[in-house]
C-alpha cells in the first residue's frame, strides 16, 4: 500500500518559484536545501509540492498539468485573483463534476484546482406516471441522439457506442415516443457497466430514472446472476438510492 506520493517539478528559479506558491498560491510552509538553493518544497495540509533546480526541463513544461483538490475553490479562486495568479481557464462547473479553475505558474505548470459540485438538494419525485412502458432494449440511434445526446454528446454522437453496447433500457411515452434510455456494456463475463443513464427534462421527477435503472439490474442479474455492475457519474445521490455507494465511480454485485 502507498502511504504519500509528491511530484518533483522542474523549476527555473528555487526561490522565485517557492515565492510565489506561498505569496500567490497560499502554500503556509516550505523549506529550501542547498545554497544556493537547488531543491524546495511548499505545503499546505496534507499537499506537499517539491521541485528541481532543472532549468533546461522547466523551458518545455508549459502547459503541463497538476491537479488539486480544495475545500472550498470558490474563495480559492478568489484569492489566487486577488494576488494576481495568472488564471488561463477561468472558473466553471465542468461536466465530470467538478468546478475547475486553472492557473499558469511561473515555471508554466497549469495548476487545476478543483472541487465536487454541490449537488443541489432534490424534491422527493412524482409516481411513475400511468401508461409509460419500459422496454429492454437498446435505443435506436435517433433515439439515443434525442434523449442521451443531449446531456452526454453534445457534439454529436460519435459512431459505433450503439454497437458496442451489450443491452439497455428504453422508456416510451404513452404515445410510443423515447422519453428516457440508458445502455449496458457487457465488459468482460460477469463484469457489466452502465452508460448515458437520461431522462427528457420534461419527464424528470417521476421515478422513470430510477425505474430504468432497476430494469437494467435486473436484466444483468437474470442473464448472469451475482455479476458486477459498477458506473461513473456526478449525480450519486440518484445512484446511492439505488444501492450504489455515493461515490463518483461506484460498483454494486447483483
Ligand atoms: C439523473 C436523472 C437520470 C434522474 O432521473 P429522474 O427520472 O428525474 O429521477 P427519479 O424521479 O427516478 O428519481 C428517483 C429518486 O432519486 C432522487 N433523485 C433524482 N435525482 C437525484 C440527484 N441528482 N441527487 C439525489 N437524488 C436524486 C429523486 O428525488 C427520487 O427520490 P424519491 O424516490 O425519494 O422520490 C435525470 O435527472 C437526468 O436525466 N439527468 C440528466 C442526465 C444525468 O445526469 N444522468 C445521470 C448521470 S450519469
């Protein structure tokens, strides 16, 4: 088992860089070794940076990424502003669930400093409304476009998911029409992951997410009984309900 891991970045300037990670950045604590100095450390709680005098190296690093978990990143945000960080992407919520905001070191390092995305707290939802059908199986490719693309493939499909996909869940409309679609990937035996979990937004609220889902289970546990189901995703309240841990990558056995 690993007990702590620290980069060593390449820097051109040992003080210069420590400098500005503690006046700029916020770093509490660093040490130097060497007189000059030619290695360094910052830190700050449980992070620890080090770097190499390695001016050679730290001439082709720009754009190279480190990335940080923070407690509360809007007021980071604001106070690396404020003390004048240079920030190349400026603060957003990301679509993998993150709010993410970017700085560019001295040395050219992009610092990406995030945190989760506080879900906002969700209304209990509707009963699942009279004369909606589930049907086991995969959405047709105008389907998936209409329902999933819309929330995962906003640049368009890219060919052949469809057909990678083992099985998956289709919720129809009293009037026949695709209102909610999910897909299945079979991985390996046993091994199955599910995908492009979507609900339209004017069918949302009514336990048609979560009973699409509950199709999906018990569609993998009836063709391979106790086998591993695990997803990714940034609404794991919906997924704790359903017996996924609250986790942005969770596995349940069925
Ligand atoms: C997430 C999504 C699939 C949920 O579908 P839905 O049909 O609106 O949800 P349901 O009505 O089935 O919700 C079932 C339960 O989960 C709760 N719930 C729904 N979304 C939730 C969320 N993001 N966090 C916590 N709980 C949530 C509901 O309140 C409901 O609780 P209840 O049984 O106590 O009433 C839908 O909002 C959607 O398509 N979002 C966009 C795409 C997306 O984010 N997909 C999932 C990411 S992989």
């Amino acid at each position: 088992m690993f007990k702590t891991g620290v980069p060593i970045l390449a820097a051109n300037d040992i003080e210069a860089t420590l400098d500005y990670y503690r006046r700029v950045l916020g770093f509490a604590s660093s040490w130097t070794w060497g007189e000059p100095p030619t290695f360094g450390s910052v830190s700050w709680g449980n992070v620890t940076v080090m770097f190499n005098l390695q001016p050679e190296i730290a001439a082709h690093v720009r754009g190279h990424q480190h990335w940080f978990e923070v407690e509360n990143v809007d007021a980071m945000c604001e106070r690396h502003v404020a003390h004048g960080a240079n920030i190349v992407s400026p603060i957003a919520d990301k679509p993998w669930g993150l709010r993410e905001y970017i700085v560019e070191d001295p040395n050219g390092y992009h610092l990406r400093f995030a945190a989760r995305i506080r879900e906002e707290p969700v209304e209990p939802s509707a009963p699942f409304p009279p004369g909606v059908a589930l049907v086991r199986r995969l959405p047709t490719e105008e389907e998936f476009a209409r329902v999933a693309g819309q929330e995962f493939y906003r640049d368009g499909v890219p060919t052949g998911v469809l057909e990678r996909s083992w099985q998956g869940v289709v919720a129809l409309s009293p009037e026949g029409e695709a209102i909610a679609t999910l897909r299945i990937v079979q991985d390996a035996p046993g091994w199955f992951s599910v995908w492009d979990v979507a609900v339209l937004p004017e069918w949302r609220g009514r336990h048609i997410g979560a009973e699409i889902m509950r199709e999906a289970l018990d569609l993998v546990r009836e063709a391979s009984p106790g086998a591993f189901v695990y997803l990714f995703t940034f609404r794991q309240g919906f997924y704790a309900r359903l017996g996924f841990a609250d986790q942005t990558v969770s596995m349940i056995k069925v």
